[in-house]
C-alpha cells in the first residue's frame, strides 16, 4: 500500500482540541479531581486563536469578508497575535491599534506576524481621537470592507466557544464534569463554554476568575456598575473597568478574585509542580481553585475544569523575571527563596 503524506495544510488546522491535563501534585492536599484545558497547544500559544478563526470564517459565510479585505482590532496581547496569524493564511490585511503602553517585544511579534500596528497614546481619554478605541473606529469606517472584530462587544466571540471549547470539554470527560473555572476578560471563553455546558447538564457550576481592580464580580452580585471597585492591577486579559457585552453574567454562578502576587507565585508553581509553563492569568486561575477549595466549594467527588489561556513564553520579562517579581515586592527578601543560578 502507498504511504499518504501526513501533513497538516497550513497551520489553521491546529486550532481547538488542546488536550485535557489532570493536575497531580499542585492539587495534592485539594479536594476533587482537577483536569486543565491547556490552551497553549493551540498554534498562536492562546484561546484566542479559536476567536479569531470563527470570527473571521463566520464574516466569510455572510459573504462581508472577501480576500484582501482588512480586519482590525484594538489589543496588543493575545487576539492580535491570533489575529494577525489567520489573516496571513487566509489573506487579510490586519491592523491593530495598540496602546504605547505595550511592549516592544509584543509590537515586534505582531509586525513579525504581518500586522499593521498602529501606536496610541496610552495617557488619553477612550473618547480622544487618539485613544485606540477611536483610532480603530475611525480606520473602520475609511476602510471600505474592513471588518472590526471589537471582542469585548461582539457576540461572535461567546459562539466561538460554545462551538468549539464546550463541546471539546464535555467530550472529553465524558459528561462527568461537575464545575467549570475560567478567567473572564471579555468573558467569551466562559460563557461559551458554560452556555454549551449548561444546556448538556444545568448542574455544572460555572465560576469566573476575577482580579482585584475590576468591576466584573460586584456587577455580577449586584447589577449595578460601581467605579469604586477600579484601580490599576498587573495581571493582563482578566478582570475589566467596565462590563463586556461578550459576558454573560446570568450563566456564572459565582466569581472568585485573586491577587497579583498570589497568581504571580502560582504560575511558578505550575512550571515547578505539573511542568506546566503557563501565563500570568493561568496562575490566576489556578489560585483561584486553591482559594475555591479552601472555602469548602469541592468534594472528593468533585471533577473540576480549570482552563489555562496562555504560554508562559509570553511573560518572560514579567513573572517569570526574578529582578521583575522583586521591583513588585513579590519576593519577602527575609522570608522567600529566590531560586539562584551558578556562574562557573
Ligand atoms: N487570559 C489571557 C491571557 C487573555 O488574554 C484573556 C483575554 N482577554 C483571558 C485570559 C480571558 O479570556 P476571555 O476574554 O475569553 O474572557
């Protein structure tokens, strides 16, 4: 017989079915059996390549998207990565409008991945003809058959998952899943997931990992928006100062927050622990299982689905930098061991 060659036809097709992990040792003294969807699997390293494709294939079934059209997007992190990775394949121009608050490292990656990166004053109001939130308007509306992706409003991204993340997990444990935990950023990943859970088996408890700085949780406990609970924070693509229309918040049970320096020392411990080289908001998830647990929300029977977003490739200069983690204060210089290396 004559051998096929196995080959994959570009590297869209890698997108979705990221394995399913169980955790070991990290949830040793844990309550409950706890599996990670790992999300770095994906090609573009991230859950956002999942938004991406969908978005864009789905603007190709409605016929608004035609071959050397132009996307455009508002995000530095993930999604312009994803982005900008299926418009190389499927031949779009991207543009992406960033905030000078980003990093060199991530502006170089996405003009690396041939986006357009358009640089916006980080110091100015959202209504500011500068801000990226305008620039990208304004670019939509110059640029005839230009499509604005807009995650945080845009109920494609919350299909994205229910077609693909949710069908994925409930395969996989073969129903038996009993609580979904996920970082909410536009809040897509989970409520697709849960929207596709919930209709299986409405006794799946959905929990939404929060940061301290954000809106999401009070919003969800009280419907109203309260300013008061905003102020900076480190961890990026969790939380959010004001509510995602990507988020349904009637599908969360709960949200648990986290801080900074606890997600920080977890995201450590996933490397050191399960081998997991993770990002910043997987630690963040992570932690928030750890506090889950203690607040008694899991039993020996209990099988929890954590999904980790991101690489751990990513935070380099962040997390994973000990002169970073100690300008924090992450590090208690009495107390914490910075782990050294020896110089020969
Ligand atoms: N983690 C990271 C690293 C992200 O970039 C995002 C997206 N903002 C999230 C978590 C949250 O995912 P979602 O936007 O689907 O809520």
């Amino acid at each position: 017989m004559k051998e096929e060659i196995k080959a994959y036809n570009n590297v869209l097709e890698l997108i979705g079915n990221t394995p399913l992990i169980k955790l070991n040792k990290i949830t040793q003294n844990m309550k409950g059996n706890y599996f990670a969807k790992v999300e770095a699997f994906n090609p573009g390293h991230s859950t956002k390549d999942r938004i991406a494709l969908y978005i864009l294939e789905e603007a190709e079934r409605k016929g608004i998207l035609k071959p050397g059209d132009t996307i455009i997007e508002t995000t530095s992190g993930n999604t312009g990565f994803s982005i900008a990775m299926v418009s190389i394949i499927k031949g779009y121009e991207c543009i992406l409008a960033v905030s000078s608050k980003s990093s060199a490292d991530k502006i170089d990656m996405l003009k690396t991945m041939g986006a357009k990166v358009y640089v916006c004053p980080a110091n100015v109001s959202a209504d500011d003809p500068r801000s990226y939130y305008e620039v990208a308007k304004k670019l939509h509306s110059e640029i005839k058959g230009s499509v604005y992706i807009n995650q945080y409003f845009n109920e494609l991204n919350i299909d994205a998952h229910y077609h693909t993340t949710g069908p994925e997990i409930w395969e996989q444990t073969a129903g038996k899943i009993t609580h979904l935990v996920a970082c909410s950023g536009t809040g897509g990943t989970i409520s697709g997931t849960a929207r596709f859970l919930k209709e299986q088996n409405p006794n799946v408890k959905v929990i939404g990992i929060d940061a301290y700085g954000s809106v999401l949780q009070k919003y969800h406990q009280t419907k109203e928006f309260d300013a008061n609970e905003i102020y900076p924070y480190r961890i990026e693509g969790l939380g959010k100062n004001l509510i995602p229309t990507a988020t349904d918040f009637n599908i969360i049970d709960a949200f648990e927050k986290v801080t900074d320096e606890s997600s920080a020392h977890t995201a450590r411990e996933l490397a050191n622990t399960e081998g997991l080289f993770v990002g910043y908001t997987s630690g963040a998830a992570m932690q928030g299982l750890k506090q889950l647990d203690e607040e008694g929300e899991f039993t020996a029977d209990s099988n929890i689905v954590v999904i980790f977003p991101d690489h751990g490739s990513r935070y380099m200069s962040k997390i994973y930098n000990d002169e970073w983690m100690s300008q924090q204060g992450f590090f208690d210089s009495e107390t914490a061991e910075i782990p050294q290396i020896e110089y020969i």
